[in-house]
C-alpha cells in the first residue's frame, strides 16, 4: 500500500500533532521553548531530543490535547498546557513569555491555512524570539496537494517580522517500516513511478528540530530534509533481501490506487490526497538534494536498510 505522507513531514492522523484546549498550568518567567503538537509522534520526540542535548525540563513547555500524554510529559519535568490551533486566546495564553517555538504544523488537510494563521499571529503578538516551523519538502516547487498550504504558511510566516527557521521535512521511513506486514502479505503498490522518495526516520526529524531550536540552525533560512533516497521497487527488493520472501512493486495510475486505498478501508477524500502525493513522488517533488539533515544532526540519516531492520 502506498505509504501515509507524513507533511510534516506529515498528513497522517495518526502521525502529526494533537491539539485541545488550554489549561491552567501556569510556568515561571524563565527562557523556554514551547512545543506543539507535543503529544504526537514527531513533537514528543523533539521533547526528548531537547531533554538530551541537555536543555532543563524546565524550560520546555509541551503543548498538545492529549490530557494524558501531556500528564505523561509532565511527569519528567516538562511543564503542560492544552491548546487548540483553532482557539486564538488559548494560543496567546500559551505562547505568553516564549523565547522559541516549535511549530509543528496541524494535521488537519483543508484547515490548516487558518489554523496556521492563529499560530503565527500569536506568536507575533507574543513577541517569540524564534518560530521553527515544519513544512514539506520542496513547498515552494511541489505540485502536491499538501504542499499548498505550507507554502502558505510559510509565507506568512516569513512575512510576519518574527525570526524563524523552515524545516521542509520529507516523508517518513516509518510510513513503509510500518507496513513491512501488508508488504508480505500483497507486495509494494503506488503510483511513484521511478521516482526517488528522501524518507527519514521521525527520530531523524526531531533531532533537526531540537538543533534549530538550540541554535544549530541559521537564522530566516529554509532547510530541505531528508535521508537517503531509494524508489519503491528498491524498497521491495530490500524487503525481500531483509526476509528471504519475493516481493515485488506494482505501479498503478493514481484513480486505480485510491481505488485500492478506499477499499483497504481509507476515506475516499484521503485516499486521492496519498495517491496525489505518489504522483509527487514520481515527478521528484519527494527528493531531496543535498545534506542539511546530516548537517543539523552531525551525523548520516538514518538508512532504508537500517530502519528495515530495526522494525524487523
């Protein structure tokens, strides 16, 4: 099956940020970051990342609307607040005091630009010292569908006066690690073509982000990010190198996979955005020239064949 895109690297309910209402937590006037989306996948890992280059719990505050990952947080120190994208004030609230923000982008295709927007004014009115944003690779030239509203938030973003970094993150190495199963069982589908997919792992991602947030990253500049690239037929014969078995890759034009992705169960709405975003892929919007990943990490991404092996 073709693999969730993470736009956020990612677009993937499961995979991109929570968001919920604001809390009463009150954090002392000291320097801190400010993470959204702390509750999903990529945000915790940023907070773990921060917390291993050696920044105090106590300069983080993690935001999200999962009251019982945020309690989770809280319990290693990290101060909590529960926030809604579409909630101004509880965004003024938490944002009050920030020296830098992690803006993860919202997992919800077809609202983000609003949300997005809320993001940034609250940042602005809050005086933040530095946004970090998540973006898509290659937002200013891709034709992809979850491009547009990036590219619109970085604009505004960038328009705003605040000081801030882009990470275009590439898709997630999880999104094919992650259904090495279905793999077996029916082989690699898509509609990629020959095209080269950047993917890196999350781990990756978040270790770029806690860098740019502590000062590893340039300032008011754009970072392409992604790891070494691989089509999906060599996915699948890294598969079968992996476990013995013969798989194979089977291309299909985009209306027969979402044909494919609505009967494994995905909304039909859904379904054509991943098929769209294989389109992408196949016209080299998903890859990703040069080593900003390596660069703000200080070490190679993580590779296929490592991530294949570590989920097996």
């Amino acid at each position: 099956m073709l693999p969730v895109a993470p736009d956020d690297g990612s677009s993937d309910p499961e995979n991109t940020p929570d968001q919920g209402i604001v809390s009463d937590i009150e954090r002392e006037h000291t320097m801190s970051i400010v993470v959204t989306g702390a509750t999903g996948h990529l945000g915790e890992l940023i907070v773990a990342a921060l917390l291993r280059r050696g920044v105090p719990a106590g300069e983080i505050v993690a935001l999200g609307r999962d009251a019982g990952k945020l309690a989770g947080l809280a319990g290693h120190g990290v101060a909590t607040r529960q926030v809604d994208y579409t909630d101004p004030g509880s965004l003024r609230a938490a944002f009050a005091g920030a020296d830098r923000l992690m803006f993860v982008s919202g997992s919800e295709v077809g609202q983000r630009v609003a949300q997005h927007h809320n993001v940034v004014a609250a940042a602005r009115e809050a005086g933040v010292g530095l946004v970090v944003y998540t973006s898509i690779a290659n937002a200013d030239r891709s034709g992809m569908i979850l491009a547009g509203e990036h590219l619109a938030t970085e604009r505004e973003l960038t328009a705003s006066g605040l000081p801030y970094v882009i990470l275009r993150n590439g898709w997630y190495l999880e999104n094919y690690t992650d259904q090495l199963a279905t793999y077996l069982q029916f082989g690699v589908t898509g509609a990629a073509g020959d095209g080269r997919v950047s993917a890196a792992t999350r781990a990756d991602y978040a270790e770029a982000a806690a860098a740019a947030l502590t000062g590893a990253a340039e300032t008011n500049r754009v970072y392409e990010l992604g790891g070494p690239a691989f089509t999906l037929t060599e996915l699948a014969e890294e598969v079968s190198r992996q476990t013995g078995q013969a798989v194979g890759y089977t291309d299909l034009p985009a209306e027969k996979l979402t044909e494919v992705l609505v009967s494994a169960g995905l909304p039909e709405g859904f379904a054509a955005v991943l098929a769209d975003s294989d389109l992408g892929l196949a016209r080299g919007e998903l890859y990703v020239d040069g080593d900003d990943l390596a660069k703000l990490i200080g070490r190679e991404p993580t590779t296929l064949a490592e991530a294949l092996r570590a989920a097996r």
